[in-house]
C-alpha cells in the first residue's frame, strides 16, 4: 500500500511538473540574488573603530550610557524596497569592545563609517570629558591565522540563561547611583577591568558585544510570558492557512444548517444562541496580579520594567590569547566568574555558549578547528550576518548600559587609557550625518 501510494505521488509530481518547476526556479533564483546582492553589500561596508579614552573624573551613572544606545537604536532601518533588494542594504550594526594587550586596557566602538559623526556625537553629549580617536584595528596586530605554534587562544560566547524577556541584574541593583563620594560606589565592571589590567605582557583578552537594533516584535513574547506567570490565558496566534480553513469549515457548516432549516420546514423554531453572555468580563492584570506571590510579582514587574525600554539584537562573544608557555585557563575562568555578577536566581543571567573547548573524539582536531573560526569570527566581527551567524539574544538599553559603561574613580586599573585633563567641550562644528 506504502509503495502504491509513493507511486502515484511520484507520477503525480511528473505530470505537473510544469507548474511546480517554474515556481521553484524563480524562488531559487530569488534567493540567489538576495544573497549575492548582501554579500555585496556586506564586502564593501567600510567600518571605523573609534578609541574612547575617559578622564578619571567621569562621575556619570550608566545611565549616560543609555542614552547613547538610545540614539544608536535609531539606525534601526535597512532603506526602502530598492535599497533592500537591490542594493543589499541590511540593517546597520555595531560592535561595543573592550581590550585588554598585556594589561593596558582600552575601550572601542566599531561603527558602519556612515555612523561615525553620529556616534561620536552621541558620546560627546554624554560624555564631554571624554576623547575620541579613529585608530587602527588592534586585531591586526596578531598574526592573521591563530591558534599557531606561538599563540593559543581559547574563545567563547555568552547567552541567556533564560528566555529574552527575563532582565539581568542591572546598574540600578548595584550601588552606582546617587552616591555622594566615587569610592562608596559599587560597578561591576571594577571586577572586569581588573582582571583585564592584571593579564601578562604576553596575553590578550578581547571582549565584544555586536548589537543591532530590534524591532518591537520581541516584546510579544514578553507579553505572553506576563500571562502565562499571572495565569491569564494566552490565545495562540493562528497562521494564515488555520485562519483559510477556519473560514471555509464556518461557510461549510453555515451552508449545512441552511439547507437543514430548509428540509425541515419554518415550522421548527430556530436555535437560540448557545453562546454563554459574557456576564464576567475578562479579568484584568491587575486583579490577577492581587493572588501573586510577593516574588512573581516582582517577577512580573521587572519583565514589564525590560519591555518599556528600546531593546537590541545582542551578540556576547570574548578571545583569550596567550603566548603558550603563559597560557592559563585560569583566565578563562576569572572571565566567566565576573560575567556572573548580573545574575539572579529569579531572573536572567549569563552562560557560556559555544566555546572551543570539547570533549572525546577528535579533540586536538576539533578544537583546533573551533579556535580558527572563533578568532576569524571576532576579526570579523560577524554575527548577524555572514560569515558567522549566531543566535543573538535581546538586550534592552538598561541592560547593555550595564555591561557596558566608562567607569570613574571606582574603576582604578593602573593600565586602564586615560586622559589626565579634563576636556572643557566636545569638539566645535563636529558634523551629524
């Protein structure tokens, strides 16, 4: 019966082979010219990486960051119908790094050249005190093709230890705001950039966070997640074709009982309307709230407190690399301890993600072959586009604002790049594309 039924689907498909072929060619040939006019796009992106050097007088909260991330969401657009599919355009993406070479520590903004007026711009607003020079890639200081005999590298990514919705433990949670003196405050990133000022001459820890900004589709899950903690029913979406069938069943079925009324005759009293009144209106948020535990509340709250903010498009992604008689994991491992300080129990945090190391077969072949794309990876700093695509986590502006500020006083790594003069202004005349 299995092969009478194969049989007569193959005989099927040959004989109106005329009307699936061509539309099968045409969707190949679509999906190759989107791809070639990407990749186009992609190849002839020019790219500047900006230096942020910051006086030890920053006395600003994360906050201030904020509003950088909040004025770089608005190169949210990939241009209209012809930029998109003729011309390739994507939606514009940056890269917020961090980079430690034997212990001197510096802060990087890589921007689409395009962008560059305007991200300084944003930063001056900001950060007035602060200086900003374009500077040369500091990836091509290191050999073009690692790991080799010298250099050894271990890589590795961060995501979600729970679904996007959830928030990690922001600035607000620690003591940075409002704090009369520098040396009361408590930042997280104290931790990081000591590690990164206490590395050897012969070691590099880069750190980078690609963010692209995300359109509000993603808070539709958080809102069915709030619904699914309070226990208000979640209606499913239904797709297209459910919609079509849905339709065509209530005509079918509507037809049926005309017809039926028909051959009865009108002397049969017509069906009342079974449908139950609606006398108890749908609960609301609120009430539902009420029979919360204290903890989902706070639950609840926090996941709506993440969903009031512009939310990006997120890839975490770090590089330690070490001359191999000074190799240590150990490294590795103060790095992941100090990713989680943003981590709650009830919440979100940080877990590593696609690392080089693995186990059992062919291991020395494997993770040689892990190390090369997770160094070409970050050289690249691809994402969300090819040659590497990951799969990127959103993060609103509050959260990147915590993994990523100029810290003041409170930060003392003696390497750490600094202007010892206060600037007295941003730049005159500085351009806005």
């Amino acid at each position: 019966m299995e092969q009478s039924f194969l049989g007569v689907l193959w005989q099927l498909t040959k004989d109106v082979w005329w009307l699936w072929l061509p539309v099968l060619l045409v969707w190949l040939i679509w999906e190759l010219w989107k791809s070639f006019v990407r990749l186009h796009y992609l190849t002839n992106q020019k790219w500047t990486l900006l230096e942020i050097k910051m006086s030890r007088m920053i006395a600003k909260p994360p906050q201030a960051m904020e509003q950088v991330f909040a004025g770089m969401h608005g190169a949210s657009g990939a241009g209209n119908l012809i930029d998109q599919y003729w011309k390739g355009m994507l939606p514009a993406w940056f890269s917020l790094e961090v980079a430690s070479t034997g212990g001197e520590v510096k802060f990087f903004i890589r921007t689409p050249s395009f962008f560059k007026n305007m991200v300084s711009a944003l930063m001056y607003a900001q950060y007035p005190q602060i200086e900003i020079n374009e500077v040369a890639d500091y990836v091509n200081d290191m050999p073009a093709r690692l790991p080799d005999d010298e250099w050894n590298l271990y890589g590795g990514e961060y995501t979600f230890t729970k679904e996007d919705p959830y928030p990690i433990r922001t600035y607000k949670e620690f003591v940075i705001e409002d704090i009369q003196y520098e040396t009361n405050k408590v930042d997280p990133l104290a931790t990081f950039l000591e590690l990164l000022g206490s590395i050897k001459k012969e070691e590099r820890v880069w750190f980078q966070i690609l963010i692209r900004p995300a359109k509000d589709d993603w808070k539709t899950k958080g809102e069915e997640l709030v619904h699914k903690l309070i226990g208000k029913e979640v209606k499913k979406k239904k797709s297209g074709m459910e919609s079509l069938f849905e339709m065509l069943s209530e005509m079918i079925t509507g037809t049926a009982e005309q017809i039926g009324d028909m051959v009865i005759g009108t002397g049969v009293e017509p069906k009342k309307d079974e449908k139950p009144k609606k006398e108890e209106k749908e609960k609301s948020v609120e009430s539902l709230m009420q029979h919360l535990s204290p903890g989902k509340k706070e639950v609840v709250a926090a996941v709506e407190k993440k969903m009031a903010k512009l939310g990006f498009q997120t890839g975490i992604r770090f590089v330690y690399l070490a001359k191999r008689e000074v190799y240590s994991y150990a490294n590795v491992a103060a790095l992941s301890g100090s990713m989680k300080q943003f981590n709650t129990q009830n919440l979100n945090g940080f877990k590593g993600a696609n690392s080089t190391s693995v186990d059992y077969v062919m291991k020395k072949r494997r993770e040689f072959t892990l190390k090369r794309r997770a160094f070409d990876s970050y050289k690249a700093r691809a994402f969300f586009y090819p040659p590497y695509v990951g799969k990127p986590i959103i993060m609103n502006i509050e959260e990147l604002a915590t993994v990523y500020h100029f810290p003041g006083e409170v930060a003392e790594t003696p390497a750490m790049a600094r202007i010892e003069s206060k600037k007295s202004s941003p730049p005159s005349g500085l351009p806005v594309e």
